[in-house]
C-alpha cells in the first residue's frame, strides 16, 4: 500500500495564475528555464495528468505535482 505525499497549500493571492509562474511561486523551480524544460519534458502533472502548457491558467483548488511533490493552489 502507497501512502500519497501530503499536499502543501500555496495562498497565490487571487483567483489565478499561469503554470510557469505557479512553479517558481511556490518554490518548485529556481528559474523559469528549468519550469520551461520540465513542463515540456513532460514532468509536471496537473490534477493528476501531464500539462506541457506553460502559460496553462491554474484555479483555486488546481494541484501541481512534480518529482512526488504536490502542492495545491489557493486563493
């Protein structure tokens, strides 16, 4: 049996936000050239299924996985 990795909130201050931006905001990535690559590599899910639209708008309540971290957009 896999126990999940816990979810961290991240508080973004408003309604939305792009994906790219939403990485390094929540401190996933360093630089946007990283987000960039891993977006399009194919190593970040959202909601559960790989999105390589870096500019993709993210909504309260999104989830944001990377390397078996997850975290989840918040208003």
């Amino acid at each position: 049996m896999t126990i999940p990795a816990p979810i961290d909130d991240v508080p973004i201050g408003g309604e939305s936000i792009r994906l790219g931006q939403f990485l390094k905001f929540a401190g996933l990535f360093d630089s946007g050239g990283e987000v960039k690559e891993a977006i399009i590599d194919g190593f970040v899910l959202v909601n559960g299924e790989i999105d390589r639209r870096r500019g993709r708008q993210l909504q309260v309540g999104d989830v944001v996985s990377f390397e078996g971290r997850s975290v989840r957009v918040c208003p």
